[in-house]
C-alpha cells in the first residue's frame, strides 16, 4: 500500500500493551493533555486532545507507538539514531491528520525508554533521504530515524505540550484570518476582531513585555487615519516605531501625539517625552553628550515606575560609552546605578515575566562592563609589559577576580531566568534568555581570540580555551531560540537568531576548521535567505570574517599601530589608556597625542619607501622621563642615510628635507 492509501489494521500492527501504558503515563492530564485509545484501532493508536488552562481546546494530535524488544541503532554524522520501520500507508494517513498532525513514539521494551519525533520532522527526513517521491507508491514499509537523545523525559515532554499550545494557537489565528476567503464558519471573540479595542486593552501590556511584533502586527491592520484619530493609538505606534528601530515612522507619530497632550495620564506624557529624545538623538538631531545631559534633566522629574527604569537604562547606556571601566571610582558609580535599577525592578508592581524581562537589559550592560573590563586590561598589561615588563601579579590576579564576578553575575541571573521560563512554560523568555546567552558566548569568545592575537599568542593558545562543545551547546541554543520565535511569527528576532547562528559557526569553523555541523549550517542557510526575502533587506554578511582578517593582519606588539587614524576623541582614550596603564602623570596625554598627529600627518606628507621617520627614545629609559616632552624626529633616507636635523615640528623636518637632500636618491 502506498503513501496516499488509507492504512490497514491487522494483527501485526498491535502495539504492545506496555508501550501504550508507559506512554498514557507521560502524556497525562497533569502534564497537558487528554489521551484517548482509539477503539477500535483506525489507523493511530492514541488520540490525544491539548488542554489549556486545564480545560479541553478541541484541538487534537495522533500518537503512533511503535515498541521493540532491543531497538536498533546506527551512526548518522556523529548522531546515534534508533532506526525503525513503518507502512507507508500509515505515516501518509498521520500527514493528512492536519493541523495537529502528531508524534511517532518508540518503546524500547527492554531499557522501557519511550523516544518520540514529529510527523512532520520524520516526513521531512525520508524525503531527504530520497530523491525523489517514488517511495510513497512503490514501497509496503518505509525506514525512518529517531534521534536518541529525543528521549521522551520531563523536559521534552514540557517542550511537546509548548509546540502543540503555539499550533493550537497559530492555526485558530491563520483560521480566523482566512476562514472567510474560503466560505467557512469561523467563531472568533468578536473583540479581537477589531484592532483598536486590542490595542486599548492590551496594547501597554504588549509594550511593558516586549511584544512589539505583536503590536506592529495589530497597528498594521489599521489605516493612517484611525491611528492618528485616536491618542492612545498614535502614542502606542510611535514607541513601537522607536522600539524596532525604525525613528523616521516614529517620529512622525511623535509629532502627531502632540495634539493629544491634555488627553495624556502623567505616565504617558513621560513616555512620550523619553520617546522624544531617543528620536531625536537615533537620527542624529542632538549628539552623545547633548542626550545624556538631557536625560539627567529629565530623569529627576519621571514618577513613573516603568518610566523610571526605562530612562535609567538609557542613562546606564550612555555612562558606559564614557567610563573608563579600570577607573576604581567610575566603575563604583556604573555598579551603584545598576544596583539601583536592579532595587526599582525587583519592587516593580508588575508581573514576574516584565521584571526578567528588564533584568535582561540590564545584564547586557554587565557583559558590556566585563568585556571592556578584559579588554581595557589586556590593552594596560600589554602597554605595561612593552614599556615597563610584566604587571604585578596582585594586579592580574585583582583583573581575574572582576572579570570573573561579572560573568558569575550574568550567568547566574540568566540561569534563574532560563528555569522560570521552563517552569512556567514561558517560550518568548526562554527564547529570549537563549538569545542572550549565545550572543555573549559569541562576543567574548570572539574578543578572546583578538586578545590572543594582539599578545602574539594567536590561534594555538587559543583553541584550548572555549572547549567545542561549548560551540555545540551554543549552537542548538540559538537555533531553539530562533525555532521559537520563527513559530511566534517574530521574524525580525528570528533572522537576528540565525544571524549570531551563523557568527558562532563561523568562528567554531575558523578556530577547528570544520563546521560545527554541516546538515545544520545548509538549513540556517536556506532559511535566513527565506527570511531576507520575507523582510525585504539585503544578503547577510558574516561580520566575524572581517574582524578576523583585520586581527590576523596585526603583528604582536603593534598596540598603537592604528591609533594614527582615529578622531581626536578617540585618540585622547588611548592616550589616557596609556597614562593610566604606566602611572603617568595626567598632563602628560598631550604629549601623547601630539606623537599620533606627527604619525598621522607624516605617513600623508613622506614616501616610506625611500626615508624612514624615527623617534629619538632617550625618554622612555625611564618612567620619569616617559612622555615628559614632546617626542623628537629625524626624517633618514633608506639609500644615503643622509638625516635631517631633530625636531618635533613635521613642517621644519620637510624643509630641512628639501633644502639639504631633496630629490638626490629617489
């Protein structure tokens, strides 16, 4: 019998009565669900009904149990997989159960382990498997492949019962969408119907949780008109707008909520204000310096709980763009403020889902604090150990304790969170939690590999560090993270997810030259270009391959090399890097600087490869002496060794250059 015939049931497919007690066990009504045997048997062994809220959904799934003595295994790309046998006819007839379709389970009666995949993921694989569909018409029996690590546990029970909720969901909100096209009766609360009761309703709760695909997706139902006709729905779509990034839409809508001002609670007008300045600073109306001083201002007069946390953060943000994190002093204020946001949320009269949620943001900030912590001390250790030898060790020994607090810190907040989430069967915090985690993996791991190449160590010391399946462990965690958000239709998240997907894989396959797994990578492929058709934006770039080239391309103790190139602001930071690094005297920055724009305007006015620029160093004998004065030059040609006199003016070193050498030895 084929795929498209209907199954036929005869003594042989009699599952054992051990497997169906065993599995009537684990899918039971206190995890979620209501089984029901089907007698007599017509085609699927357990009909299984989802509950919500422990009431009957209506919404149904089949389970087929298969169970043998000793299950066979075998080796597919390093994976063990229980390898098992079903008719055809039946595996197409648990297809046609749409939507809920089902679980193929299998007993092994001798170990009693239940193992289960889904309809659609076993489908999927034997169509992999053949070329082409000849096997639906031509074979009685069909081989499928279970993973054995699909071990039907307390964890992946709880992930069965989330992706069964988000179908029963998803497919009643594509029924309600689509039922009228197709003559169908739909029964749908009257109220989500209309866009605008949604948004007046929940629209805050949306916001306070993050949700703002759920809210571009009701306010994009909805006309320039009755946006901008209602106060609470214009002021809804113009933080949405600055939220997702996209502040010309936003501030558009800013403009128009100032129509509506006395119509405003006192918590809405403190939004609407903070919207403001992130608008105006995001397009570049209002600089740095100019935004936070703004914000302070504002920040006194905000009596908003919400409001309050929210400029805080973007407060916090803008401090660390300017706090030199080896300061003693400024990384004390840095650390007092996250306290007291961390105080502000913890006693936030909101849910527990909101509060995670803020405690999220504000363990990004710990990371940005711990990588620049490591990298600012590596940059000072090197600068020590160039000029001066090797720090003291009760100095690195002081680093490693920092740096190690702060990745305890955010390791331990992001694990709570990660429970809660599998507790309360949370799937947007888990994702989002999973998210967090691999981008920092991500982000250290690369800056550790730049650490390694700056301090001449490179690639060999390096690949002991993140051990690979710290990689592995990363990689199925981002792509459980885009998975979920991919079912929510949260697209923009999940394309961010495949992106970092695609990051980590790089840098695995840069340090051990493989891919971490090469079935995978072809997937996350097919579907990120999916994705950037879907959202209209260009091909991905991995960035990590740039970072790395421009890393590979440094020689060891080059620190300065490109400090000639930077603004001025960024070359006082590395000046002050420096001064801070050795122990030098603060008015000594000066000098420093006055060394990179010599450099600067030097490389621009002479040809290196006939003269060379040298530095008189007498003063870096000693501490003392360091950058006291303004550095000294001669300008010296390859071919004669003629050399001019010494200066630290570029304009008297040219003019010496052509009156005395000019153009004799080119």
């Amino acid at each position: 019998m084929g795929f498209y015939d209907n199954p036929i049931v005869d003594i042989h497919s009699k599952t054992s009565e051990e497997s169906v007690i065993a599995t009537k066990q684990v899918f039971s009504q206190k995890n979620g669900f209501l089984v029901r045997e089907e007698n007599p048997d017509k085609g699927v062994d357990l009909d299984v009904e989802l509950l919500i809220d422990n009431q009957v959904s209506g919404f149904k799934f089949a389970i087929q149990i298969k169970s043998a003595q000793k299950l066979q295994t075998i080796q597919k790309k390093g994976n063990t997989f229980i390898r098992y046998n079903i008719k055809t006819s039946r595996l197409g007839y648990l297809c046609r159960r749409s939507p809920g379709f089902g679980l193929i389970v299998v007993y092994d009666n001798q170990e009693q382990q239940l193992y289960y995949d889904y309809v659609e993921n076993i489908y999927s694989s034997i169509m992999s498997e053949h070329n082409d569909k000849e096997w639906m018409n031509n074979n009685e029996n069909v081989t499928f492949f279970i993973k054995t690590s699909n071990v039907v546990d307390k964890e992946n029970i709880i992930s069965i019962y989330e992706t069964m909720r988000r179908r029963y969901f998803n497919f009643n909100k594509m029924y309600n969408q689509k039922a009228y096209d197709f003559d169908l009766p739909t029964f749908q609360d009257k109220e989500f119907e209309d866009p605008v009761a949604v948004l007046e309703k929940y629209g805050y709760v949306f916001f306070n949780k993050n949700e703002y695909q759920i809210l571009f997706s009701f306010l994009s139902k909805l006309n320039l008109n009755k946006i901008v006709q209602n106060h609470k729905i214009v002021l809804l779509t113009a933080i949405t707008y600055c939220q997702i990034g996209q502040y010309v839409e936003g501030e558009y809508f800013l403009k128009k909520c100032e129509s509506f001002l006395s119509e405003y609670s006192n918590e809405e007008k403190e939004l609407l204000l903070i919207s403001k300045l992130t608008s105006e600073f995001s397009l570049g109306k209002i600089d740095r310096s100019a935004f936070y001083k703004k914000l302070k201002e504002v920040e006194v007069s905000i009596k908003g709980e919400m409001n309050s946390i929210f400029i805080g953060l973007q407060i916090l943000f803008m401090e660390l763009l300017t706090t030199t994190i080896y300061e003693e002093k400024s990384l004390e204020n840095v650390f007092k403020k996250i306290e007291s946001i961390e105080n502000q949320i913890n006693t936030l009269d909101a849910s527990q889902e909101t509060r995670y949620l803020y405690m999220l943001e504000i363990i990004s900030f710990v990371h940005q604090i711990g990588i620049r912590h490591f990298l600012e001390s590596a940059t000072r250790m090197m600068i020590q150990k160039k000029i001066l030898g090797d720090s003291p060790l009760q100095e690195r020994l002081a680093n490693a304790k920092l740096l190690v607090m702060l990745i305890e810190k955010t390791q331990k907040i992001l694990q709570l969170i990660l429970e809660y989430s599998k507790k309360t069967k949370n799937d947007y915090l888990m994702a989002t939690v999973l998210f967090k985690k691999t981008y920092m993996f991500y982000s250290f791991s690369l800056q550790s590999l730049g650490i390694s190449y700056s301090s001449g160590t490179g690639l060999d010391s390096f690949k002991e560090t993140p051990p690979a399946n710290l990689f592995k462990q990363a990689y199925r965690e981002i792509i459980n993270a885009y998975n979920i958000f991919q079912e929510r239709n949260d697209l923009r998240k999940a394309y961010k997810c495949l992106a970092i997907s695609m990051e980590v894989n790089y840098l695995h396959s840069f340090i051990n030259a493989q891919n971490i797994d090469d079935c995978v990578h072809k997937q996350i492929t097919v579907a990120l270009g999916r994705l950037e058709k879907d959202l209209n934006i260009e091909p991905y770039k991995i960035l990590t391959e740039d970072m790395l080239i421009t890393l590979i391309s440094r020689k060891e103790g080059h620190i300065f090399d490109d400090c000639y190139s930077l603004s001025m602001e960024e070359k006082y930071q590395v000046a002050n890097t420096i001064v801070q690094s050795i122990g030098l005297p603060s008015e000594r920055i000066d000098n420093i600087i006055s060394e990179f724009n010599f450099m600067q305007k030097a490389a621009e006015a002479i040809n290196t490869k006939y003269f060379d620029i040298l530095q008189n160093l007498s003063h870096t004998k000693s501490k003392d002496t360091l950058y006291k004065e303004v550095p000294r030059y001669v300008i010296r040609c390859k071919n004669c060794n003629y050399q001019t006199v010494e200066s630290d003016n570029l304009d008297t070193l040219l003019g010496c250059l052509r009156a005395e050498h000019s153009h004799i030895c080119l």
